[in-house]
C-alpha cells in the first residue's frame, strides 16, 4: 500500500474519532446550545459545495472522510433546529408542578426578598 493512502486511511479514522464524541454528547443531552445556527449552515453549505471537488476525485480516503464530514454537519444542522424548536415549545408550556399567579400562596420573585 502506498504511503500516502495509508497516511489517508489513517487520517481518516482520527478525524472521525474526534468527531465521535462530539456526536454523542449532542445526541445524548440535545444542548446545542453553544453551536450557532450561522456557523452550522454555512459549514452545511460549504461541504455541499466542496462535494463537488472531493467526488471528483478517484474513490479514495478523502471519499470517507468528507462524506462522515457531510453526514455528522448534516445530524448537527438537523438536531439544533429540532432541539430549539422543541425547547421553545418547553418554555412557553406551563410545567403542571409550578405554581402560577392565580394560584394561592404564589408571588411573582420580585415580591419575594
């Protein structure tokens, strides 16, 4: 095997072994919270359009790599818009144990000191 496609092979895995954990902390918690939306498009975008040139290239390495790069940019885009939409819908429902302003006994915080 060649040099350079074993530097490739190799390479390879340890780009997507860095992004394993990434991956599964997004999936297990759904906090994206620190991930911006611009940021997860344009890398969307990006490797959309980078595609171009890597699939242009002979079946290699770089196949592998990029198309585990399009995929986990792709799960991340897809969870951060359903994680938020999800957590909004949280926050504007009423949780049934809290108490609300017409209940007895319940004073809005800045009554409270």
């Amino acid at each position: 095997m060649e040099l350079a496609v074993l530097a490739g092979i190799l390479s390879t895995g340890l780009f997507a072994m860095s992004y394993l954990p990434m991956l599964v902390k997004a999936a297990r918690t759904k906090d994206l919270s620190s991930y911006s939306f611009g940021n997860l498009a344009i890398t969307n975008v990006g490797n959309a359009v980078h595609s171009v040139y890597v699939f242009s290239l002979p079946l290699g390495p770089i196949w592998f790599l990029h198309t585990f790069y399009l995929v986990a940019s792709a799960l991340m885009l897809a969870w951060f818009l359903r994680y938020r939409t999800a957590g909004r819908r949280a926050d504007r429902a009423p949780s049934p144990s809290s108490p609300t302003a017409s209940e007895p006994g319940s004073y809005p915080m800045s009554a409270v000191s």
